[in-house]
C-alpha cells in the first residue's frame, strides 16, 4: 500500500465489462456481439482490432451519467490500491459522438472527480486528447474545443491512436494552439515505432511527457537526451508485454531506462483490457525489475511533480508522502 500516482491511463478503457454492461442496460442498448469473451473479458485480437473494438466499447456511453460513472468508479477503484493522484486521459471526440457538448463533458468528468474525493480522498485531474486516426485538422479542433471550453480540472492536452500510421508532426499546430493556452502537454510515442517517432513528439510544442516511450532504449543518444532533458516517460509495462510491444520481461527497457537517469513513471494504460491495475504495475516492477520501496517512492514522486496539476495541489501531495 506505498502511496501511487498515475499519468497514464484512458478514462474510457478504465471500465471493465460489467460496468459496461450495467450502463448498456440503464441506457436501453445492447452490448454488440464480439465485444466481451466468454472469459468475461474484452475480446481484442491485437492493437489495431483494439481500438476498434475500443470505439465500439465507448459507444455504449450515452449520457453524462455514464461518463461520471466511470470516472468514479476507476478512481474508487485506485483509491483502494493507496493511489493519491490520477491524471485521466479523456476524448472529447468519443464524448461528442456519444451526443454531449463538450461542457456536459467536461461537467460530467467534474462531477465524477469529486465525488470520488469526498468518498475517497482522491485527487484527480484531466487531460482532453486527440485520437491520430482521426486526423491533425480533427486535432487542431480537438485542441480548440478545449482551450474554449475551460476548467480547474483540465489541465493537460494529449495525444493517442495509431502511432504507426500517423507520425506525431502534423499534429503540431494542435499542440501549439495548447500550449499557448497554458495546458502541459504528452504525446504518445515510442511504442508502436520507433525512437524517430520519440524525437518527433519532443518536437511538438509544449510537450515535457511522452507517453510510452520505452523504444527510445533502442537509442543510446536519445536515451541520453531524455536523461538530460528531465523528459518523464510515462511507462506501462503490462501493456507493452500483453499487446506484444516486447516478449518478455527481460526484454522490456524499464530498469535499463531508469537506471541510465530517465525519468520514468507508470501506468495502466487501459487496465481491464490488460488483466491488470496501477497496483499491479508497481508489483511488476518490483517483481520482474527489482525496484525497491524506496525506487517505487520515487516512481510516485516522479509523477507528482511531473504532473500537471496546480502547484498548491502537487505541494500538498508531495508532502503527503
């Protein structure tokens, strides 16, 4: 029960099937077939069939409701692991789709957070992200849709989806349009390619994280970079090893990353699809990575300081543990 801190988990991929199932029921619709194994489990084949499967997911959410609901109910669920902080990655674009503005949105998330401190004592904040897929003009409003639509807990913009396919430049005046309105920002990079696609997200305005990361270690030079820079990867070993990332433990890069002075932190990614919790992150990296109490302190100390909550928030939960 050390205390924990997350920056890397998506709000919508936090609801496991049987919260999704309770909300398909409430909104009167039916859980499309192929969605959920006879293991009771989300039934992806590999990542691509996951983000497909993940949009089919998400269109189970209809309501305002539904998204406090899951917001709540994931940080609950945190709390009890002694989890302290929790950044949600949150899209705008699947709430749009699901019928909300983006202020009943941003309201619902709100509303979730709260609730979820007054029961809990958990903090939480936001960060709205923009799907690659989607395309960098779709960004760009994703980016806008945010500055225009403010609030406390917003405090970071991001990006996800099909790194592959779509290269982290053109993405930049989506970041810039960010930046420029004070929001800390993280791309995803360095997970399904390779350190090129690591340099070109540190090239996007504003961004101090990068999401993933790990394939950085295949370059020494900017392995050094990262090190120098203080860039923080947000690291999710479960993740990588489940969707094939890596073949095993001993090929993941997360002790030779940390111990070459990266700043490293963990997180779920999308825990019910892996089979696991931020918990069983820190377990993992002290079973399979040897981290110690003390190292997985200052995992936590690591994503506390480099979050982007207020300062007067990141003070107190510094000094919390």
């Amino acid at each position: 029960m050390l205390p924990k801190a997350e920056l890397h988990v998506h709000l919508e991929g936090t609801a496991t099937p049987a919260l999704m199932r309770r909300i398909a029921r409430r909104n009167r619709l039916d859980v499309p077939p192929g969605i959920i194994g006879d293991d009771d489990r989300y039934a992806w084949r590999d990542f691509l069939h996951f983000l497909a499967l993940y949009d089919a997911t998400v269109g189970l959410l209809r309501t305002p409701e539904d998204y406090r609901d899951i917001t709540y109910d994931y940080l609950a669920r945190c709390a009890e692991e002694g989890v302290v902080y929790v950044e949600l990655t949150a899209s705008p674009d699947h709430a749009a789709a699901a019928g909300l503005s983006d202020a009943e949105h941003v309201f619902a998330l709100a509303r979730g957070i709260d609730d979820a401190r007054r029961d809990t004592g958990i903090e939480a904040r936001v960060i709205m992200t923009a799907v690659r897929q989607y395309g960098a003009e779709r960004a760009e409003v994703v980016a806008q849709r945010t500055v225009a639509t403010p609030h406390p807990y917003v405090v970071g913009f991001g990006l996800a989806g099909d790194e592959a396919g779509h290269p982290p430049a053109p993405f930049a005046r989506a970041f810039a349009v960010a930046h420029e309105a004070g929001l800390g920002c993280t791309a995803h990079a360095g997970e399904w390619a390779g350190p090129e696609s690591v340099r070109a997200a540190l090239a996007l305005p504003g961004v101090m994280r990068i999401g993933h990361g790990v394939r950085a270690a295949e370059d020494p030079g900017l392995v050094g970079e990262l090190a120098d820079r203080g860039t923080v990867l947000e690291v999710c070993p479960t993740s990588n090893l489940v969707l094939g990332v890596y073949a095993d433990w001993t090929e993941h890069p997360l002790r030779r990353l940390r111990d070459a002075g990266v700043a490293v932190t963990l997180g779920s990614d999308d825990p019910p699809y892996w089979g696991t919790t931020i918990g069983r992150e820190h377990e993992v990296a002290a079973r399979h990575f040897g981290f110690t109490d003390a190292e997985l302190l200052e995992v936590t100390r690591t994503a506390l300081d480099a979050s982007f909550a207020e300062a007067e928030l990141k003070t107190a939960l510094l000094a919390g543990i």
